[in-house]
C-alpha cells in the first residue's frame, strides 16, 4: 500500500525546534520529491519547502528560509522536516506529500495525515 | 511570486446544482501548471484536478477543469453531498508554490 505515515503532534515552547518525520511505504522514496505544507487553525495551506530524496537537494519558501531544515534517510525511506526558533505562529498542521511527477515539480498526488504541532508557553 | 485568489469564499448551493469555482493567477501559467484539491476538516487534501484539466486517478468525472494563462475554472457538474469541502487551487508554474486561499462550498 502506497502511504505516507507521519510521526505524531507535538506540543513545543516558544524558541524550541521541531522535528516532523515522513516515512514512505509501497513505492520507491528516491523516485519522487517531497514537499512540506501547513495549515494554521483556520487558515489556508502553506507550502514551506521541497526536498529531492535522491539528492537530498532542498528548496524552500522565503518565508522559512533559515528556519528550515529537510534532510532524508533513505535506508529508512524516511524524510524529516525541521524547524527552529518557534514561535505561536507556527502552531498548525504539518502535512508531508509526494510530488506526483519523477523527474519536476508538479502536483502531489499523495499525503501524509499530518502533524499537529503546537506552540504555547 | 505568484499570487493566486479565488473568488468567491464561500459558495452556497445544494445537492445536484452544478459548482462553478474560479482560481486567478496574478502571472500567466505559462505551461498550465495548475492543480485543485478538495480539503475537509480533520483530512489530509486530496487532489482532484492537475496540469489544468487532467483527473487524478480515482477522482469521479463529475470533476472537471479547464483555463489557461491566468483564468482557471473547476466544476463539479451535479454535487454530490460529500463534495461539500474548501477547495484549493495550486500553481506549480514557478517557485515559489503557492495555494490560493480557497472557497468553501457549502449547503
């Protein structure tokens, strides 16, 4: 079964990091991008950033750039997206999803449940 | 960046009307690099529509887009009570991607 499976909800304080986890089933990590959205409460999707598991090559919104981190452990067929210096902006729903195409950009045919990730003193 | 907006927020229809959704993009799509994704509460997104008009596998025919350049429609020719959701529309033109901020259809 092709999934995306995703660690569980996290509650952080203000200034702390968070580390999501993304762990593929069912098809071959290396053979599709994947990117990171969030969805504040009562908000719209973000997207925040891509990463190649071939390459382990990134690319993020300027919004998160020195914030983010996306790294993968393909033995694991794992993808981990992290990000620093919270702040309760940052509360929302993470979510990890497969680009559909093999080779470029294009629409994510697949995702994650998502990560509830709170920011709160 | 692209900016996308999709008028209007919400739409109100019933069971078996037809659902008429607008996504407009602020630069042309030069290679019709357009998605839509239906999104319920408590759901993961699920996409419908990609590269402008092309049905995701699974997705019933009574979805359908269409447009070009910075025009976008999708249609939901006779609603069915589960298509009662946000939609959201994507551009994957340039980087960054981005969302439009979505229209709820409701009953």
């Amino acid at each position: 079964q092709v999934q995306l499976v995703q660690s569980g909800a996290e509650v952080k304080n203000p200034g702390a990091s968070v580390k999501v986890s993304c762990k593929a089933s069912g098809y071959t990590i290396t053979n599709h991008y994947i990117h990171w959205v969030r969805q504040a409460p009562g908000q719209g999707l973000e997207w925040m950033g891509v990463i190649n598991p071939s390459s382990g090559t990134t690319s993020f919104a300027e919004k998160f750039q020195g914030r983010v981190a996306m790294t993968r452990d393909t033995s694991t067929r794992t993808v981990y997206m992290e990000l620093h210096r919270l702040t309760t902006e940052d509360t929302a729903m993470y979510f990890c999803a497969r680009d559909r195409s093999g080779y470029s950009v294009n629409a994510f045919d697949m995702w994650g449940h998502g990560t509830m990730v709170t920011v709160s003193s | 960046e692209i900016v996308l907006t999709q008028p209007p927020g919400t739409l109100s229809l019933s069971p078996g009307e037809r659902a008429t959704l607008s996504c407009r993009a602020s630069q042309s799509l030069s290679s019709n690099s357009l998605a839509w994704y239906q999104k319920k509460p408590g759901q993961a997104p699920r996409l419908l529509i990609y590269d402008t008009s092309t049905r995701a596998p699974g997705i019933p025919d009574r979805f359908s887009g269409s447009g070009s350049g910075t025009d976008f429609t999708l249609t939901i020719s006779s609603l069915e009570p589960e298509d009662f959701a946000v939609y959201y529309c994507q551009q994957y033109n340039n980087s960054p991607l981005g969302f439009g901020p979505g229209t709820r259809l409701d009953i």
